[in-house]
C-alpha cells in the first residue's frame, strides 16, 4: 500500500501492502525536505487565513490534460509577502497575478512561492489567480496510488476520477495543500466534452453550454471541505434522486452512475438511506444539508470525498463481495457505501489537521462499519463482526505517524483502531453515554480540524475516565496488552505485561462462570478465590491477550 493510500481501505487487508515504508520502524524512516514542505505549517502559509477557491478548469481526455485557473481568497493574520502554493509535478503554475498585476513566483519541488507585491495589512482580505496546466499523475491502481484515472466504460466513453488522499490535492490542482486550514466555501468549475457529465461536490449551480460544443458544469460547496474531499468525476451518467428524512429536515440525496447501471444502482443503493438513518443515530445529523449527500460511481473502488462520495464496489455486498470480518456481517450490506460515507462524520466533519492523526478518520469510520451492523442486526452482531476484523491486524508500527512530514502511521489504524474504540466502549460500559460522546464530538469539533489530543481529552472528559495510557497502548506502540494471572493457595494473582508504563485499563473477567471487573495495574495484584476456581476467561470484546501461569 503506498504511503498515500486513499481511504478506501484496504490494499492491507486484501494482502495488497507494496508500502517499503511500511516495513521500516519508525525510528528508520528517512524524511526530505520536500516532506516537510509539504507536511508543516511553514511561515509562508502560516500568516494567511485560507477563505474561498473557485476552482476553473477544464479537462481534455484525449490529451490527459487539466488547464484553468484557481482563484485564492484569503485573510491576512500576520504581515508577510512570501506565500506558499503547492502543485506538483508534472503540473506548472504558469502565471499568478493579484489585482491584475503578475507576480513573481519561485519553485522548490511542488511548492511554489509567491512574492506579493502589495502590502499584505492584517486583517485584509485579498485575492490572487493562479493560472496551471499539464498532465497530471496518473493513478496505475486508484485509489492507493493518487492522482487521475483516465478510463472508459463500456460504451467506450471517458470514465475519469480524482483520488488524492495523503498524495494531495496539488497533484492536480494549486492549493494550500495543508489540511490545518479548510477553506470556507468554493466554486467547482468543470469544462468538459459536450457528451459527458462531471459531477463535483456541493450542489450543482448551473450548466453551460460552450460555443465549442463542450459544456460547464458549476458546483458551488457552502461548506469548509479538506483539499483531498475536492474531486471531478466525469463520464456519461445519469441521476435519480431522493429525499431522506433527517434529524435537519429534507436531505437531497442524489445518485449518480452509468447509465448502463442505472436498474442495478437502485436497487443496490438502497444502502444509502440505511446508512443515514443508522449514522445519524450514532453520531448526530448529516455535516453538509446545505451541500446534499452524493454517491458517485467512479472507475475505482471509492473514496469520502465530501459530499459527493465515490463507489466503485461493483454492486456487491461487502468489500467486493468479500467478508473483510469474516463473521457474515460483513455480506449485510455494500462495504464501499458504509464505509466512505461514514467518513463524512469522522474525515469530513471532522478533519485531522496532520495526517499522522489518521486514525481520527480511520479507526472511528471503521467502527462504524460495526455500529451500522449493531443498529439493524443487534448488539452482538456488532460486537462480533469488530472482533472479526481483528484478524486483519498486523502490529507492523504505530498507528499514529510522525508529525509535520505528511506520514500517515501503520494500516492498522483501521482494524485496531476500531478494537481500541470497542475496548474503551466497553470501560466505559455505558451504551447512552458512549453514544452521547460520538455525537458529542461531531457537534463540538464541527467542520474542525483537530489532533489527536482533543479527541483523547474529549472523549477522557465526558466519560470521566482518564484513556491516556490506553491511547499510548494501542496508538503509538505495536503491543497488544497480556493479562497474566495464576492461581496459587485460593488466591488469584493478575497484573499487565506486554504495555506501556503503568497501563491500568480495567477489565471484565468471567471467573469460574461468574463475571466481575477487576482492575490490573502493572503491579501484581490478588484476590481471595476458593481452591476450584481455576478457569479465568477475559470479556472477548476488550482487545487484550492472556496468559495464565501455571504453577
């Protein structure tokens, strides 16, 4: 799996992992200067304030190529001349002016600075216009790769998509390619031949038709949106529609696919409304009313790109027709729908502001595979197909990678993750309470972006328990935690091993058939047994090991 994966999961889980990196420690991993141009919150990006794009292109299919300008409004915080932009190479930033003047600019890789020539006053709001073009990257195997797909379909007709996460936006257009700072609302402008559609995020404002027979396609965003949720999607579609019934009112939910699929995707895509109903329980309503719910089919697996989520799962029920938990659960429904629109919570609404914080997206989102389970199928059903997707973990490296170099940490941000939030479900071992904390989050880091830390503190603050040598555990080690115990002259000794300095996660245990939550330290403890009690089984839904030490 290369270091920018999309999100769409899993070239770990389907034994797809071609990331050298990924072999490395952590220790080991070498990093250049680009990685920290593109990573870190540098001076030149630093003291503006990002507030609109509007996004004008236009894409030639037969030559592979996207042209167009990119207007960037800002606000300045602190004075300073020097912006940074990025797009990378291929892709050239050919001219940028502000108020109708050129700019000088300098490349370093895929960051370009720009010398402004106007005194940049704090609090001011300015504008500049980027003129790009070239042929962008292509992705060979999208989404884990980045960059464009340039297929056809059937018919013989482009079937093109944008798939971008951890590579960037800038692989195909200039932005500042920083995910600390969202822009506020955006204009989508998409030239494309006169016979195929391009479907952006937002909602569609107009379309034009070009005296070359080509037309425009207008997609206005009103919400902030990270740069990799920004995408085209362009072929020969058709749309059908639906309102669901929300906690915010009507939501327009629109659907579109190649025609040739048009019968099979509604019917398939009855999953759509399932998951809002199921996700706005657990987390609270809808991010984007304003911008609509889209489910885009694209020539790749998909993606969470905002508001207009991307599918490629080829009409089957789980991950291409795959049981990723093993369990059945899995086959209940389309991996791909679930899956991608769940990130419109937890990536979307909430974003990570380094992408070494990847698991706030990832681990929450593939819990939620297990909460959609939980809410049509029950409690168990849940909590057996997140157990399931234990066996997809391979404690390669921690999940939480290292900060300012734009480095993601290790796959299993997906399957452990979601176990180390099971786990602590279980802590806290109260249903309303744990609901109320993921609902609770998406409403108080609305359209955020965050760290690691505030969504640790957050969920330590409203259950009371203090997760932070948990969080240590499970984010930044390989360790699976072993609960070693023995019997020994009617006495049970437990303790931690195999954990981080003084891990003292509580834990129900079943001791000769009776259940009871102890609470193990890294120090030896014991309790008064009877001389038969000697059969011990830890709560399977805590993401523990044991060892049972035989006298």
């Amino acid at each position: 799996m290369k270091k920018y994966f999309g999100s769409a999961f899993i070239a770990l889980l389907v034994g797809l992992n071609t990331n050298a990196q990924g072999l490395l420690n952590k220790s080991e991993t070498v990093f250049t200067h680009q990685d920290t141009l593109r990573g870190s919150i540098t001076k030149e990006r630093a003291w503006w304030d990002l507030k609109y794009y509007h996004l004008d292109i236009k894409v030639n299919p037969s030559e592979k190529t996207i042209t167009g300008f990119n207007t960037v409004r800002y606000t300045v915080l602190t004075e300073n001349n020097i912006m940074q932009i990025d797009l990378q190479e291929p892709m050239n930033i050919t001219k940028v002016t502000q108020n109708g003047k050129d700019l000088k600019f300098e490349r370093d890789g895929n960051a370009f600075f720009i010398t402004l020539n106007e005194k940049q006053k704090v609090g001011d709001t300015k504008e500049i216009v980027i003129s790009f073009g070239g042929k962008p990257k292509e992705a060979v195997r999208a989404p884990w790769d980045g960059g464009l797909s340039w297929k056809k379909d059937k018919n013989g007709k482009d079937f093109i998509a944008t798939s971008c996460q951890g590579l960037g936006a800038s692989v195909w257009w200039p932005c500042k390619d920083h995910m600390y700072d969202e822009v506020e609302n955006m204009l989508i402008s998409v030239n494309v031949p006169g016979d195929l559609t391009d479907v952006s995020n937002g909602r569609l404002q107009s379309v034009k038709k070009e005296k070359d027979g080509t037309k425009t396609f207008n997609w206005y965003v009103a919400n902030p949106i990270n740069n990799y949720g920004v995408n085209i999607n362009i072929g020969d579609y058709v749309n059908f529609s639906e309102v669901f019934k929300g906690e915010k009112g009507d939501l327009d939910c629109n659907y579109y696919v190649l025609k040739d699929n048009l019968a099979l995707a509604k019917e398939h895509f009855k999953d759509a409304p399932k998951m809002l109903k199921a996700f706005e329980d657990w987390f609270g309503p809808y991010p984007f009313y304003e911008d609509s719910y889209k489910l885009v089919e694209v020539p790749y697996l998909g993606m969470e790109h905002q508001s207009s989520v991307t599918y490629g799962n080829q009409y089957k029920k789980g991950y291409l027709g795959r049981d990723l938990s093993g369990t059945g659960w899995g086959l209940k429904f389309d991996f791909i729908i679930i899956h991608e629109s769940g990130h419109e919570w937890f990536a979307n609404n909430i974003t990570y502001k380094d992408i070494a914080d990847m698991w706030i997206h990832e681990s929450f989102t593939n819990y939620s595979e297990s909460l959609f389970v939980e809410y049509y199928y029950g409690k168990e059903a849940g909590a057996e197909y997140v157990r399931g997707v234990r066996k997809n973990i391979q404690n390669d490296k921690p999940i939480i990678g290292h900060y300012d170099v734009n480095n993601e940490g290790s796959g299993d941000m997906y399957p452990k993750g979601a176990n180390m939030l099971h786990t602590i479900r279980q802590v806290i071992n109260d249903d309303a309470k744990w609901k109320s904390i993921l609902r609770g989050l998406n409403k108080t880091f609305y359209h955020q972006t965050v760290t690691s830390k505030q969504i640790e503190d957050y969920i330590n603050e409203q259950s009371g328990i203090n997760f932070n040598r948990v969080y240590a555990q499970y984010l930044t080690t390989t360790k699976i935690p072993v609960f070693e115990y023995m019997f020994k002259n009617g006495t049970l000794g437990y303790h931690w091993t195999n954990c981080v300095s003084k891990f003292d996660m509580p834990v129900k245990v079943t001791i000769n058939g009776q259940e009871t939550w102890l609470k193990p330290t890294t120090e030896w403890q014991s309790v008064k047994t009877t001389n038969e009690d000697r059969k011990l089984e830890v709560d399977k839904n805590f993401y523990v090991t044991m060892s049972n030490i035989v006298e």
